[in-house]
C-alpha cells in the first residue's frame, strides 16, 4: 500500500500534470459560479480535450475541474441566493439571510473552508476503505439504498421551517414532479400528455434554477436594491471569522461530512440529496433549529461540508465496480474509457497507484479553489452592493444561458420560468423549495428501489441485517429531537 501511495504521489504530482491541475482548478470555479452551468455542462464541454494526453494528465485535469464547481456555486448561492449548482441550493438557506444581514464575510469564509475541509476528509476516508471497498459496497443492495432513500424523505418535514406540514406539502409535490415520464424499471410513460419533452421527466437544473434563481431575481428587480441591507463592506477579518467558525462547530463539520461520504456512495440515490439531508439533520440536531433559515451559520457549514465530502464518496462505486456514483462521475467515466482505462475489480487490483492519485488530486484540488476564493472574497463582496435594478438582468441572463446549456433544448429555458413561477408564489406562501427540491430528488430513486426490493427479496426486504441497523438509526433520528424538546419542556416546567 505504501509503495502505491509513493506511485501515486510521483504520477500524479509531476510539473506538467501540477500545472494542469492549476489550470482544471479555475475553468471549474468559473463553471460553478455562473448559476446552471455546473459540474456537468464542464465536463461535456471539456471532456474531447483529455484525447491524446496520457491517462494521469487526463484524468488530473478532468477530476481537479470537476471537485471545485461546488465550491464556486456556493459563492453566488450565498451572496445573490441563486445557486450556481443544484446542490448549492441547500446553502441558499442560511447563506442568503447572513449576506442580507450584511455578514456576507462571514459565510464565505465558513462556506469555502467546510468546502475544502470536507473535500480533503472526503478523500481521506476514501483511501481508508479503498483495500475494502468491494464489500462495502456489495453490502449495500436496493432494500439498504431504499432505507437510506426514505431517511432522505424524512427530514422533507424538517425543511419546513417552522411549519413542518407546508414542508411536507412541498415534499409531496416534488415527489409527484418526479413522477413524470417513463418509469425507470418497467419504462411505463406517466403524465406526458403526448408531449414528448415529458417522457423524460422533468430536468433538475430547470427546477432548481427556477425555484431557486427566478424569486430572487423577481425581488431585485422590484425593489431595485442591493442585496445587503448594510453599508458594511465584506473584510478579510469577517472572511477569518467564518473560516474559524468552521472549527467551533468541528462535530457538525465531521458528521455532515461523514454523511457526504455515505450518500456519495450509493449510486442512485444522487449527488445532490447529500447537502440537504446534511443540512436537516444539522437542523434537527441543532440546540436552536428555529433560528435555520434566517441565517445561522450551521446552515452554511452542513450542506457545504457534505458537497463536496460526496466527490470522494462518489469515487468509491466508480474506481470499484464501474458504476458512477453520480451523474458527473458518469462523464468521468467516459474519460477513462477515452484515456483507455476501464474501471471495476481489476482496476483497483493493477491500478491503485492512479486511484490513490486521483483521492489526493480531489483534496489538493479542493484546497486551492479555496485559497483563490478567499483570496477574492472582498472582490466577490462588492457583488452584494450592485443595485437590483442592474444585477437583476445580468442574472436573468445567465440563469436562461444556463438552463438552455444543459441539453440545448429551449423548452428547458420554458420550464425554469414556470418552475420559478411556481418558487415565486411558494416563498409568497412561507413553502420551502427546498423540500419540493429533496422530495423531486428522492421520490424517483425510492420509487425504483422499492420496485426492485420487492421483486428480488419479497416484503420482508427490510429484514437484512445493515437494512435492520439503517432502520434503527432513522428511528433514532425522528425520536431524538422529540425527547430532547420532552425533557427541554419538562425542565422549563420544573423551573
């Protein structure tokens, strides 16, 4: 194991292959900021580039660019509300608040240090398991991803804010959004209406944009005014202040992402589940949950300590079996077919060295995007005292450039606007979009698990034994929050 690790650090680690990493490292920031682009839209883009070079020059440039978009969405999600990546979506709930309030500083700094920090142990817990990963992740089978699935639903309600059945309300629309078009086992066509865009279902990167960019695009351009209701400009000493809050609350940081691992793990159940269910386990978990949602910094530190923890998650099932863990390691994968390689058993077995590599170019790669976004945090800052009236439709532009990227389909631009009309009047209305998001997320993956489960195992699916022990800790998980309020109560009682 050792002389893989000196391999892959001498591969890896070469001048020419460093500066490409330098390069990938940029090109992706840029693609995470600007609201739709994402992870994939790069990856499509420059994925013919990696033709002709040698399999570690490839894969270092493709896999750097890809770990850091995240880390730029979360800058917009914070300082504007649109999330430049579906899964920044999850820190637009408390990111957006601290930057209205004026401490736009603050959740910068803590949002790209649990960034980086959650890249790095990530990658850390990923060469950890690497001689075990096949069975690890034989263990896990449709009964164990459907648990983990509906544990995914269960904190819909938590996602509610204080109204936990608006949250559920919006849970359930998301998960009838997910409905449409062709089943995926039986390949059934549901609610398509004869419209052919609809056998495919709804697109994510639509939804997301809509629900998410569209209001707050509809906001600034009625009141015409910046984003920050304070004069206080962002400063390097707020920025420090929000990189070490991510250390005062270190146990968040490690369990939100400990569960970006998990979920990145479990191929199907999707990139984008992990911030938010990391986010309503922080809420569910925290001493003060009423505060979530009106800008806490725990809100910031969950979802981006999970996003980018799931990177070297979704590596796991990809090195090992050949089997993307997510939608961007699907692209990755075509890499390694470009460069000659073919994931699975006996890629480990002959090629530790690279994956042991890759691990290692995840957190420097996550490193560096972090000190380049710091290093630009007071510039980002200005963003939040443009005026509305002219920020507005610079957005507006970018989000349609966005949503038309993704499959060059201008029905795609259709729906992001009926998606943000329908945001616009749930934020009217006190629902969360961010609920309807998670639900619209998972109902599709529970749905199809649950189909296989029964036919492969019958009802008594649930009675495995890791899917007897996921079924403990989601017991566990709803009871907990109501016993500690019990015995909050009954001392306020006593006193």
């Amino acid at each position: 194991m050792l002389e893989a690790v000196q391999q892959a650090l001498g591969a890896f680690f070469q001048p020419h292959v460093f500066g490409l990493i330098l390069i990938a490292v940029p090109i992706g920031l840029v693609f995470g900021i600007l609201p739709g682009l994402g992870g994939l839209t790069a990856l499509a883009i420059l994925l013919p580039f990696v033709y002709g070079m040698d399999p570690v020059s490839g894969l270092a440039f493709l896999l750097a660019l890809h770990s850091v978009v995240y880390t730029g969405g979360s800058v917009t999600a914070v300082l504007i509300g649109v999330p430049g990546s579906p899964p920044n979506a999850a820190t637009v709930l408390d990111g957006y608040p601290l930057s209205r309030k004026g401490q736009a500083g603050y959740a910068i700094g803590a949002a790209l240090t649990a960034s980086a920090l959650g890249g790095v142990l990530g990658v850390v817990l990923l060469a950890l398991i690497l001689p075990f990963l096949k069975p690890v992740v034989m263990a896990f089978s449709s009964p164990e991803t459907l648990i983990l699935t509906v544990l995914g639903l269960c904190f819909i309600g938590v996602l509610g804010e204080n109204q936990p059945l608006k949250g559920l309300a919006a849970g359930a629309l998301g998960i009838f959004l997910a409905m449409f078009g062709e089943h995926r086992v039986s390949g059934v066509a549901r609610f398509w209406f004869d419209y052919d865009y609809l056998l495919d279902g709804f697109r994510l990167i639509p939804i997301a944009l809509g629900l998410f960019a569209i209001p707050e695009i509809v906001a600034m351009l009625s009141t015409g005014s910046a984003v920050s209701q304070e004069a206080t400009k962002v400063s390097y000493r707020q920025v420090w202040e929000g990189c070490t809050s991510v250390f005062k609350h270190f146990w968040l940081f490690i369990q939100s992402s400990v569960i970006g691992v998990i979920v990145g793990i479990i191929p199907g159940v999707g990139g984008e589940t992990s911030p938010f269910v990391a986010y309503a386990f922080a809420r569910q978990s925290s001493k003060h949950p009423e505060a979530f949602g009106k800008g806490i910094i725990e809100g910031v530190i969950a979802p981006e300590s999970s996003n980018n923890a799931k990177e070297g998650g979704a590596l796991v099932p990809t090195l090992a079996f050949g089997i993307p863990g997510s939608a961007g390691m699907a692209l990755l994968l075509g890499g390694f077919l470009i460069l000659g390689l073919q994931p699975g058993p006996e890629f480990l077995k002959n090629h530790m060295d690279i994956a042991l590599g890759l691990a290692a170019v995840v957190a420097v790669a996550n490193v560096l995007a972090t000190l380049m976004m710091l290093a630009l945090a007071k510039q980002f800052g200005a963003i939040t005292s443009i005026k509305g009236s002219l920020l507005g439709p610079i957005l507006l532009v970018l989000v349609v450039l966005g949503a038309l990227s993704t499959s060059n389909d201008v029905r795609d631009v259709f729906f992001t606007f009926v998606f943000g009309f329908l945001g616009y009047f749930m934020v009217l209305l006190g629902y969360s979009r961010a609920a309807l998001l998670l639900g619209f997320v998972l109902g599709n993956a529970a749905e199809t698990y649950l189909h296989i489960s029964l036919n492969a195992f019958g009802p008594l699916f649930w009675t495995r034994p890791i899917s007897l022990l996921l079924i403990a800790i989601l017991i566990f998980s709803l009871t907990f929050p109501l016993w500690r309020n019990f015995r909050r109560r009954a001392g306020d009682d006593n006193d």
